[in-house]
C-alpha cells in the first residue's frame, strides 16, 4: 500500500502541478511563429484577443488546476471535476470579459491535473503511459457516459461528411479532436450533442438547437468530434500523436521552440479543429492540412528554412482568419505531460 500523502504534501505537490499546467500555457502562448495564433509578437488571426488577454486567463486558472489536482488527490467522482470545471470556465470569462481563450485547456489539462493526483494518491509514477493508465482506469467509465452523443435534432446534422481520424504512433486510430468556439478559442466539442456555450468544458449537456454554440453547429455539420470522444479514448492525441513527435524531436536535439512547433504542426496535420471550420469552412480545413502536411514532409525543423516557412504560413492562415486552437491547447498538454514526467522523475 502505498504511504497516504499528509495535508501538507498534498497541498504542495497540488500548488506543484498547479504551476506546471500554468507554465505549460504560458509556453504553448509565447511560442512564435505558429499559423494564425496569438503570441506576445501579434494576435495573429484574432482581433478579439492579444497575449494580455491570455495572461489574464492564465492568471484566473491557476486555482482551479490546484483544487481539481486536490480533488483527484481525493479520489473523487468526476462529478465533482466537472463541477470544477464549470467554475473556472466562468472565472476565465470573467478575467478576459467574455473572451474564450482557454475552454480546452480547462478540460484537457484539468483532467491531467485530476489524474496526477490521482497517481501520486496510488504511489503510481507520472510517466505519460502510467497517466493515461490512471485516467481510464479512475474515471474512463464516466468519460465514456459523458461522451455517449444524446440523439436529439440537429441543425445541419444531415449535411455531416467524415472528417479524417488521428493515426496514433502505432499507426492504429483514435478520435480526433475539433476546437469548437465563436468568435474566439479553444472549445473542444463533440458532435450530436446539444449544449450551451459551455462546449466541451466539463459541463452537462442542456438546451436544444436554439442555444448552440456556432462551434457546436460546425461540429454537427462536419462531424467533427471532440474533447468528450477525447477524453473517454485517455486523450489519444496527447498521447499518441502530440507527445511522441515531442519527444522524437527532443531526442534528436531540436532546441525547445523547434520541438514544440513541430508538434503544433504534426497535431494540425492529425487534428480536426471545427475553429478552423467556424471561420473558413471544409476549404480553410484543407488549407491547414495542406500547410501542416507540407511542412512536415519537408522535414519540419530539422529543415533549414523552417522558420520562414512557418512564418509565410501564419501569413496564409491571417489572410484567411484560420486559427487552430484546438491544436494549440493540444501542445499544452503535451508540454504539460512532459513536465509532469520531470517532475515523477524527482
């Protein structure tokens, strides 16, 4: 049996994970150039929002990764991590006054928070399979519930056409994951569930087709599915797309920015981000596809011109107001994942 963690402990190893989701989002934030997002050098394809908006964000999450990091600690229901995710998507509008920056971040890298608790509670280690191991095995169940698509009408639904899989590192499939939003960024939703504004925060499905989201009416349309599909599957694209190309990349000595957009640009090339839908429809999809295939068949960093090459595709995607938010938020579990390990490692 593993030895119980004192009050203490626990609080310091929750502020601990705390600091690192938070860090994680600042680095996925201050990595530049990467295709029409926001960084401190410009707002790329938003004019809703700059890096001081995601600061604010970041600066009214910090509580909630440590209290449903305590709450996995606690071993609690995913009623209660969903509960917690409610509240801190509404202390995240209120810090940017409404603007979406975060609502993925607050489903992915919450849960990640959950489950390091978790494993830390077992004595389990934070290596990224041992993670996923905990977060199916505690909470799998309940994701799966959550994920169950509720057959009601939908607008559009008749028009759905398939959207590609993610090919995980052992060339099998998982779900992919869309960035459903506004105007703005960062919800991960699935398709054939009629919710509110809350998307694929942790929230519980209510309304009818008159309070979708435009996301949420993209993801019908397209069946692009989402963080629910995500997160019953133990986050596939984390872990078998994002953080193997992370860590191919590291392996291999690329500099810290080299890795990190090297998996923003393996992760749009198996994402499918119904932000990118909302704003340029299946063709600004294909554009993002096309850029991010392209650019990694031309070796990705490890190519001496990736650097301009990246910026002429920040150009393309301002020109045609495509962000890929969902694969941003995506990234910052990575680098998440990654220092988790680290810190498992201690």
């Amino acid at each position: 049996m593993p030895r119980r963690l004192g009050h203490g402990e626990q609080v310091a190893f929750a502020r601990e994970v705390a600091r690192l989701a938070v860090r994680s989002l600042h680095a996925e934030l201050c990595l530049y150039p990467k295709p029409g997002l926001v960084s401190p050098v410009d707002s790329g394809s938003h004019e809703d929002m700059d890096a001081e908006t995601f600061m604010r964000s970041m600066f009214a999450l910090r509580h909630y990764f440590k209290k449903i990091c305590l709450a996995g600690l606690d071993d609690a229901p995913f009623a209660r991590l969903k509960a917690l995710g409610i509240a801190a998507e509404a202390a995240m509008l209120r810090a940017t006054r409404g603007v979406n920056t975060h609502r993925g971040a607050i489903f992915s890298l919450g849960m990640l928070c959950a489950t390091a608790g978790r494993a830390r509670a077992q004595g389990t280690p934070l290596t990224p399979a041992a993670l996923r191991a905990a977060m199916l095995i505690r909470w799998g169940e309940e994701l799966a519930m959550h994920a169950a698509p509720e057959r009601r009408p939908v607008a559009g639904a008749a028009d759905a056409v398939p959207v590609g899989r993610a090919e995980g590192a052992d060339g099998g499939t998982s779900a992919p994951v869309g960035c459903a939003e506004g105007a703005d960024r960062g919800t991960l939703v699935p398709v054939g569930r009629a919710e509110g504004t809350e998307g694929g925060t942790l929230v519980p499905a209510g309304g009818g087709v008159a309070a979708l989201s435009n996301g949420l009416r993209v993801a019908a349309r397209y069946a692009v599915s989402g963080a629910r599909e995500e997160g019953a599957l133990g986050l596939p694209s984390v872990f078998e797309v994002g953080l193997p190309a992370l860590l191919a990349a590291r392996a291999r000595g690329a500099s810290i920015t080299e890795q990190r957009v090297e998996t923003l640009y393996t992760l749009m090339a198996h994402v499918s981000d119904s932000n990118v839908y909302h704003r340029a429809g299946p063709q600004g999809a294909q554009i993002v596809r096309d850029h991010a295939g392209r650019f990694l068949a031309l070796g990705g960093t490890r190519n001496p011109n990736w650097h301009a090459d990246a910026i002429a595709s920040h150009k393309v995607f301002m020109l045609h107001r495509l962000s890929p938010g969902g694969a941003a938020d995506l990234l910052a579990a990575c680098c998440f994942v990654q220092s988790l390990a680290a810190l498992g490692a201690k």
